[in-house]
C-alpha cells in the first residue's frame, strides 16, 4: 500500500513540474507573443505633422503691393481730429479746449485748478473747474446749473468718428481696398493723386496739396491743405496749363 501511494504522489509532482506553474514553454507561441515589443500601425519612417504656414497671395499679373497701406487694404484715418478712431463731441459739454479757462482763487480748492464762468441772470456768475469737463452747464432759472455727463459722450468729451467708426483705419484711397495696384503707380503718379484739384507739383518732382494765393514776379505764396504758407519761385512749380496761360497774360 505504501508502495502504491508512493507512485501517485510522484505522478502528480512531474505533472505540476511539467507545467510550469501555468507558464508557457519558453519556445511556445504564447511566449513568443507575450516577449514580442509593441507594434504601431504608423510606419516606421512617417514624417511628424507640422502646422501649417500660412500663404501669402502676392499681387496679380501686372499688379503690385499697394505702397500706400503696404497690402493691407487700410490706413490710418485721415478724418480732421481723428485720434485712434475717437473725435471731440460735437454736443455743448465742457471742454478743455473751448471757452476761456482762468485760474481763480476758491476756498477749499488748489491753486492749480482752472475754471470757466458762467454768467447768470442776475450778473452773478457761477464757475465750474475741469472737474466737470463733460458735463453740461444750461441755463435753468436764471442759474447755471451742471446737468450731468453729456448724453452724446457720456462726459469723456469724445465720440466715434463717422468716418473710420471708431477703429481708427479706413479704407485706402490709393488701392481702394484691393491692397494691389497697377505696378506703373507711384507715389506721385496715380489717379486718386491726380484727381486732387489742390494738387501742386514741384520741378523736382515732389508734389503738395495746397493753393496758390498770390504771385508778385516770379515769387508764388502757397497757403498748404494743412495751413502752413510757402514761398516758392515759379521757375520751381510744374504749372497747370490754364495757370501758365494766366501767368503769361
């Protein structure tokens, strides 16, 4: 009996030996698949991804790069008193820049503020420092009375520009918008340019908005677009043909 039981439990420890703790065999497929390295579906050689540049459109056939607004199809408003997009209120609110502002000596106030009076019904006066640039001051009663931040403003004395909409660009004039011109166009040869009736060109081939006021002998007064006066001699401007014709006469 001994004997007996001494054969089955030797046939139990080879099976177990046999299978290896539930292993597979070192050269079973199982255990080659378990070994082998993670595998990508991309090839191996795929080039990485980059993001894409952008393209520039160049100019057409025949064209190039508007040289007023460099292609950008805008510039900066050229709209009087435009800055960035923003022009003095129209409406009848306290500003800096209009009125007569004086200095006053007020109890309570420093010597540096600056004051506007108001003459009311009775010849007194009443005055408001620039504290109350914005505001409205009417006439109620016979008093000046402040009414609070302009309605068209908001009392900072600024609105949009009509023009540009308050971005402060507007469309170009030369390219219209296009940012590409006809490449025979120059700065001083184009027709938004030769359409200017103030248009006065120089000999030397520079060019000015302006009018000509007067002319004694040869010295010509020129009043320019922006208000400055200029004194040239005739023999140096490219004169118009009805304006040589009157000189002439």
């Amino acid at each position: 009996m001994k004997k007996l039981l001494s054969l089955i439990l030797s046939g139990i420890l080879g099976v177990w030996l046999l299978t290896g703790c539930g292993k597979p065999p070192a050269d079973s497929p199982a255990k080659a698949a378990a070994d082998a390295p993670a595998v990508s579906n991309a090839p191996a050689n795929a080039p990485v991804s980059a993001a894409a540049e952008p393209v520039t459109e160049g100019p057409p056939p025949g064209e190039k790069i508007c040289f007023a607004c460099a292609g950008k199809g805008t510039i900066k408003c050229l709209a009087p008193g435009c800055v960035d997009g923003m022009v003095d209120c129209p409406g009848a609110c306290l500003k800096l820049d209009r009125g007569n502002w004086i200095h006053l000596d007020v109890p309570g106030h420093p010597p540096t503020d600056i004051w506007q009076k108001f003459y009311q019904a009775d010849g007194s006066y009443m005055a408001y420092n620039q504290n109350h640039v914005g505001h409205v001051i009417q006439m109620q009663n016979g008093k000046a009375v402040d009414t609070g931040p302009c309605p068209l403003c908001g009392g900072t004395g600024k609105v949009p520009c009509s023009v540009c909409k308050g971005t402060g660009q507007e469309t170009c004039l030369i390219c219209g918008g296009k940012k590409f011109i006809p490449a025979a166009w120059t700065p001083t040869d184009n027709p938004w340019l030769n359409r200017q009736p103030d248009l006065i060109r120089f000999t030397d081939g520079h060019v000015m908005f302006g009018k000509m006021v007067s002319t004694v002998g040869s010295d010509v007064t020129i009043k320019g677009r922006d208000g400055k006066w200029l004194h040239v001699d005739a023999a140096n401007l490219v004169l118009k043909t009805a304006e040589a014709s009157t000189n002439a006469m």
